[in-house]
C-alpha cells in the first residue's frame, strides 16, 4: 500500500462517509466492524467507485484479544497506518441513569472507551516507530455538553477527549498528530442503534431538524488529514446551523 488508514465503525454514518472520503485522496483501506456483510459490500462499493484497495477485518472493539490479532494482522501486510481513524462507538439508551441497563452502560464504556483505548496502544508504537501517522478520534459535542438520558454516553466523549489530548502529549516529541473531531447532531443510524432498533423514535429526533450529514464530518476530517506537516489540528467542534450547546436543537426553522 502507498499510503493507507485503518477506520473502525466503517460500515455505516460517519466511519462509512469518512472511508469514501479518504479513498477520494488516495488511501487504501483497512475497514474494521463486526458485520461481515456489510463489510464485504462496503468493500465491494468502495473499490467499484475509487482505484483503491480496501482490506476488511471483522472486528468487535470490545474484545482485546480481536483487536490484537487483528492489528498484528494488519501490521504485517501493511506496516503502520498513516492514519488511524477511531470512529466505532455508540449510545445505548436515552433514559435518567437510574434507569439505564447495566448491559447498555458497559456496551458504551466498552466501545467507545476501551475499544477506542486498546485500538489506539495496538497502532501506535508502530506509527512512533516510523515517526509519523494522524490518529482521528471520534468524540462528540456531548463530550462537551452533557444532556438528559445520556450521563454514560456524555461522559465516554469525554474520555475520548481527554484521552486524545493525553496521548497528543505523549507523542509531542515525534511527527505523530492527534485530533478529536466533536460532531453534534448528524442523521446516521446512531439513533436507531440508541433506540434498540426503534426506527420511528429515531426519525423522530431528525424531524423538522437539517442535521448534519456522515459527508459533512468526513469530509472535515479528510480535510484535517491532508495538512502541511507543521499543522496538528487538535479539535474540531461541528454543530449544526440549528444547534446550540449540547443537545440543543430548534425544530422551527423546518427546511
Ligand atoms: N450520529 C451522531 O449524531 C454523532 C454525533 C457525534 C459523534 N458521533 C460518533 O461518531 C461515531 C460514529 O457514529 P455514527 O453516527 O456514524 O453511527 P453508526 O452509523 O451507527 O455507525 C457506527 C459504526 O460503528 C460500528 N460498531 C459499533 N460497535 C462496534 C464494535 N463493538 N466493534 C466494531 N465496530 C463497531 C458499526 O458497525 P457494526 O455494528 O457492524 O459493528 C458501525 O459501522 C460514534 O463514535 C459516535 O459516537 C455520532
């Protein structure tokens, strides 16, 4: 591969946006999820539409021992990835935490920290040996701005926040960068994975609101990939135009 990114959460929204974004500048890819399906058909539709090579691993981030073989996998075809995008995450639940499921609260921390946590140690003394690579983290406004029903969630943004600026210092003395890219409201299937499935109460929270589009955030982060090398973008916070701080949204202006 000349130069290639390793994307988690690919096969849907943003992960998805972004892989088509990256493939438009030139990178191969390295797409991990845990759906085979859709990973063979995102492969397919990518390499039909881009002259690139897409590798698909079929992954749960939730699991150490998946994320070790697969990246030792990935290392030996491919060496260290010039960027690393962790997107796989979730929110499980929109209810007060005293009545949230214990199953949903540890498939959050799961995920969206230990699995973007463990993903991120698997690459990176790679990319320090190598003295260069961009590691993309996908927090959240809700990172910022906590909202009802979402104190687990909120605060696992949190985590990924921190955790970006954490590493961004540990790395300080290399080329490596490290940005966290915090969307607010974008139209993907992340409500309806919330919502167990619900597909009506998840239309329900676009309704009447232009949210963002997966497009919109891959392309900002296809954008703060390809800067000069002197250019670390470390945050970016992307609202929509009808979102104020945290889950604020109008539904008046109705498009
Ligand atoms: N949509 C929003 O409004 C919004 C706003 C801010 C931040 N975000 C963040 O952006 C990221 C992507 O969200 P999205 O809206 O694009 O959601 P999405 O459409 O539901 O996509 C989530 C992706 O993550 C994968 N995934 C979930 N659990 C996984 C696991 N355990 N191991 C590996 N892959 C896993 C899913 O594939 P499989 O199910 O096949 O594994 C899917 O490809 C998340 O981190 C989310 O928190 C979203």
């Amino acid at each position: 591969m000349s130069k290639y990114a390793f994307i988690t959460g690919a096969t849907s929204g943003i992960g998805l946006a972004t892989a088509k974004a990256l493939a438009a500048g030139g990178y191969d890819l390295a797409l991990a999820a845990r759906n085979e399906g859709k990973l063979s058909s995102v492969k397919a539709d990518i390499e039909k539409e881009f002259s690139v090579k897409v590798t698909p691993y079929v992954l749960d981030v939730r699991e150490p021992e998946e994320i070790r073989k697969t990246v030792a996998a990935c290392l030996a075809a491919f060496g260290a990835p010039d960027v690393l995008v962790n997107d796989a995450g979730l929110a499980r639940g929109l209810e007060p935490y005293a009545e949230t499921k214990e199953e949903d609260i540890l498939q959050m921390i799961d995920t969206n920290i230990k699995g973007l946590f463990l993903v991120t140690r698997a690459f990176l003394p790679s990319m320090l040996e190598r003295n260069s690579g961009h590691v993309v983290n996908l927090g959240s406004t809700a990172g910022l701005y906590a909202y009802a029903g979402a104190a687990v969630y909120c605060s696992t943004k949190a985590a990924v926040k921190t955790f970006s600026d954490g590493i961004r210092i540990d790395v300080i003395d290399s080329d490596i960068k490290v940005t966290t890219i915090q969307p607010g409201i974008v139209h993907t299937p992340f409500s309806e994975v919330r919502f167990h499935g619900d597909k009506k109460r998840a239309e329900a929270v676009y309704e009447g609101v232009d949210a963002l589009h997966a497009e919109d955030i891959a392309d900002i982060i296809a954008f703060a990939v390809s800067r000069p090398k002197r250019v670390q973008i470390s945050d970016i916070v992307i609202m929509a135009n009808q979102q104020a701080t945290g889950f604020m949204v109008s539904k008046k202006k109705k498009q």
